[in-house]
C-alpha cells in the first residue's frame, strides 16, 4: 500500500498472471505433513473462486466454498470435507509462510473462512485451497500497515448495487486493471428480485428468495460472474450489506411490506439472508450470525494513514418516516445508541490522518424539491435529520472525515455542511456516493439531467452528479485524496471499455471536496 509496493505489484502481476484468478497445477502444491483425508466429491468444487478480506497488519481472511452444483443449493455430500489451505510469498508458492487443514461444514454451506495470522505487514501474499485432491483458483492479498506506519499512500475501489438482471459487472474488469489495494463494497451485492424474462440476465429461482438454500443460490449465481470472481481474487475486500441481500428498504425486523410478510416470517428470512451472506464474504468469525442478527459494523486502520469505519445502517434503525415530521423526530436514529457511540469513540480517538466512514445510505441532504419547501428520501439519512445534524457537528471536531456510499445509482459528490439548512454553514467534510455496478442499466443520460441538473440550486453542496454504471477510485496519501469516477461504455456487453468521467481531490485539514 505504499508506492514501493505498487510498483512491486504491478511487475509480478505479469509473472503471477497465469495463475491469478487460474486452477494452480498440481506440481505447484507443496502437501502439508499430514494431508487432508481425499474425499471424493461430485465434480469440479471450486466453482465460487475465492476471496479474501478485512486485513489486518498480521492477518486476512481467506475464504472459498466448496459448490459443485452452485445453483442447485450446492451439490455437496451432508458431511463435513477437510479442505487444506496455503498462503505463500509468491504467486507459484515456492515460499510458502503458513498453511493448515480446516473443515467445509454442511452447517455453513461448506464454506471456508480461514483468519490467517502471524503475517507480516503491508506485505503481498498469495493463497489458494484444496479439497478432493482438486486445486481452487489463485487468490492475491495484503495485510495492512504496521499501526505506527506514517508514510505511503492507499489505493481503494468504491463499489455498490451489482444487479444481475439489468446488466453485466463490467466495471470490474476496469477495476481490475486499476490495481486497487482494497475493494470497499457497501451494499447490494445481491438482489432479492424474482426472475424476469427481459431482464440482460435472467436471475435464477422461481421468485424471490426467502429459504437459506434459495439465498445460497441467488449468491452462488452471482460468484460465477468472471469479471466480479476476478476481482474477488486479486485484492482484499471489505464488505457491508443494505437491503437487497434481504429485502428492499427493511428496517430492523420490520419488512417492505409487513401486511404480506408476518413478523415471524421476516425474522425467519432474515435468519436465512444473514447465514447466506456470512457464508459467502470473507469475514471474520465474529461475523457468523446469531439467529436474526448479524455484527457487521467495525473498525479497521491501514497505519496512521487511514481510519476505515464500517457501519450497519440496517439492523438498528427506526423504521423509514413517512413525512417531514417524522424525519424530523429527534427519536429517531439509523445506528442505533451503541453504535453510535462506538462510532463517535473511534473518530474523536482516532490516530489516522484520513477517517473514512463506510455509510451504506447517502449522508448529505438531497431536497428533491425545485424552489421552495423540501422533499426528502426518507430512506437515506434525510428521513433521521436529528441523528444526521447531529453527527455533523461531531465531525467538526474529526480529522478529515470522508464518508464512502452506496445506494443511488448515481454518482453524487457533496460537501457536507455543518446544518444543510444553512447553505452558508461550515463544511466538516466530504461524501463521495457512488455509482452502481449495473443496477439500474444503461440510462439515458440526457433525460437524468433533465431531472436533477434544476435541482442543483436547491442543493449546492453537490459538486458533480453523474448517472453512468461504474465506480469510484481512491489515491489517499497524506496530503490529500485524489478520487476518479469511473465508468464503462455500457453494461449490456461484458466486454465495454471504461473511461473517466471526473477527477476530484479533498485536501487534507481542508473540509469538502473539488472538482479538479
């Protein structure tokens, strides 16, 4: 994550290239001692690739899942598999550092996710599995800075809202050759929509996902997208959800549309939705889920550099207001009291140059209304002013707060104003949201500023707004972000180029963003 390291990386990319993302061969595989028992299994196993994620100075999780049959809820025998795993120095293992046996259970859809410790930081390493006497795929990493490193820079992608239906995961093949350090992903990685016949790509299933084995195939058909597997495999991730991994704008344990869906039945889909999506992201064990409930939000530092936040903005907010009073009521919150505090805690004793927020719902106001009056979304933080004004004011006192969204399907870059009230009040910090993966679909870019290009008066702490498929990249060094929209020709091929669309920079003791 340093400039030496880009360098590095970027000269054994060329030598790792045949086996990134590619079945290792058999002569690579240096065996443990004790090898794992061959167990016989129906057919290829490593049909999900692998990942990896939340990184540590001395540590990544490693993470695959054994589905020959991925759609079919899996096609595994109901026993546990041992599943031997290797992470080395090199992409063709010829400095192996650690390696070990761990057990694919029925119990998790036999996934694997292996919390690898005792590496060295800010270090490349390179990992692969087996399991049945087959190879998985190879998977690039990194650890993160030494806690006291004060120097190199960070290289992140911003992604969000991958639709399978209304296009391909195009940006990712741009974002694989950006080379980014981290993927921050910050909501909807899967959608709960029924099949539809016009869909770019039909999803599987008969309809909505409600079962575990129906979530486990709606995200298996989404790991076997080559653009998204590929990126999974070449660079750590960290992850969040929002609401399509369960169901469109819930609320706690309150659904969409709580006259067709019981209570009791909604915490059953969320039981369901929770485990599926803990069995396919490579996260900790702290994540596996309790029942309805699941600990997503938590800290990571990459050095002295950068304070990377993750919230949950689903599990413990009110249900979404209906009107501006309801926005308005001081009782209601998105992060709930504990986590709000543990927010707070971590921003005003962070030791980070850069404190980045993960939010998966955009922060700064939009006022969708022309002239006088406000209309909000009420889903966003708008519809929890109380909570959203408050934390601007804390972020007053925060070294340079940068909040990273999701959600809208489009790229909207804003200020954020200690009272968006008061168009005149001080700017405590940046928010980039960015654009979707493909959902949403190639749209008419002529009839979108049509829309919001006459709401710009009414919200002028927006600095760019743009509706194109894509994602955001990062450069964060100390003295600033530089930040690049990114987005393909269209989603309808896999195969679309990729351009920039803007170049924007925060300064760094300097509150709000540009346009360069």
């Amino acid at each position: 994550m340093t400039g030496a390291f880009s360098r590095d990386r970027r000269r054994l990319l060329t030598a790792g290239g045949a086996v990134l993302g590619a079945a290792a061969t058999t002569q690579l595989w240096r065996p443990t001692t004790a090898r794992a028992a061959e167990t016989p299994l129906p057919g290829e196993v490593f049909t999900l690739g692998v990942a990896s994620g939340d990184p540590l100075p001395d540590a990544v999780v490693i993470w695959t899942r054994l589905a020959p049959d991925p759609l079919g809820g899996g096609g595994m025998p109901d026993r546990a598999v041992p599943v031997e795993w290797e992470v080395a120095e090199d992409a063709r293992f010829r400095r192996p550092v650690r390696r070990g046996v761990t057990q694919a259970l029925p119990a998790y859809g036999h996934s694997v996710h292996v919390d690898v410790r005792g590496l060295r930081p800010d270090r490349a390493y390179w990992y692969r599995f087996r399991a049945s006497g087959r190879l998985s795929p190879v998977g690039r990493t990194r650890t993160a800075p030494h806690p006291h490193s004060r120097g190199g820079s960070l290289r992140v992608a911003l992604a969000s809202c991958q639709n399978w239906q209304n296009g391909y995961f195009t940006p990712y093949a741009d974002m694989l050759g950006q080379d980014p350090d981290l993927v921050l992903f910050v909501g909807d990685y899967i959608y709960e929509s029924a099949p539809s016949a016009t869909a770019v790509r039909r999803h599987e299933g008969g309809g909505e996902p409600y079962t575990l084995v129906e979530y486990r195939n709606r995200y298996a058909q989404y790991r076997t997208d080559p653009h998204l597997a590929a990126m999974h495999a070449a660079a750590p991730w960290v992850v969040t959800f929002d609401d399509h991994e369960v169901d469109n704008d819930f609320a706690g344990e309150v659904p969409q549309d709580p006259a067709k869906q019981s209570h009791d039945a909604f915490v059953a889909r969320l039981t369901a939705a929770y485990q599926a999506y803990y069995e396919h992201m490579p996260v900790r064990a702290t994540a596996v889920p309790d029942g309805p409930h699941i600990q997503m939000y938590r800290r990571l530092d990459f050095g002295r550099l950068v304070r990377l936040n993750v919230l949950d903005t689903r599990q413990f907010r009110s249900d979404q207001a209906t009107g501006r009073a309801g926005a308005e009521d001081p009782s209601m919150t998105m992060l709930g009291a504990a986590q709000k505090e543990w927010l707070l805690d971590g921003l005003h004793h962070s030791p980070a140059r850069w404190n980045l927020i993960a939010s998966q719902i955009m922060m700064a106001e939009t006022d969708l209304q022309v002239g006088e009056g406000k209309l909000w979304y009420y889903d966003a933080w708008d519809g929890y002013q109380a909570e959203r004004n408050a934390l601007m004011g804390e972020f007053a006192s925060v070294r340079n707060p940068v909040v990273l969204t999701g959600d809208r399907h489009l790229s909207m870059v804003s200020d954020l104003r200690r009272d968006f009230a008061e168009p005149d009040s001080d700017v405590v910090g940046a928010e980039f949201v960015g654009t979707s993966i493909s959902s949403g679909g190639d749209q008419d870019q002529a009839a979108f500023h049509a829309e919001w290009d006459p709401r710009m008066p009414d919200n002028p702490h927006w600095k760019f707004i743009d509706a194109h498929r894509g994602y955001h990249l990062f450069d964060i060094g100390r003295d600033g972000i530089d930040a690049t929209v990114r987005a393909p020709g269209t989603v309808l091929r896999p195969d679309a180029a990729s351009s920039t669309l803007a170049r924007l920079r925060v300064e760094a003791g300097k509150p709000g963003v540009r346009l360069v």
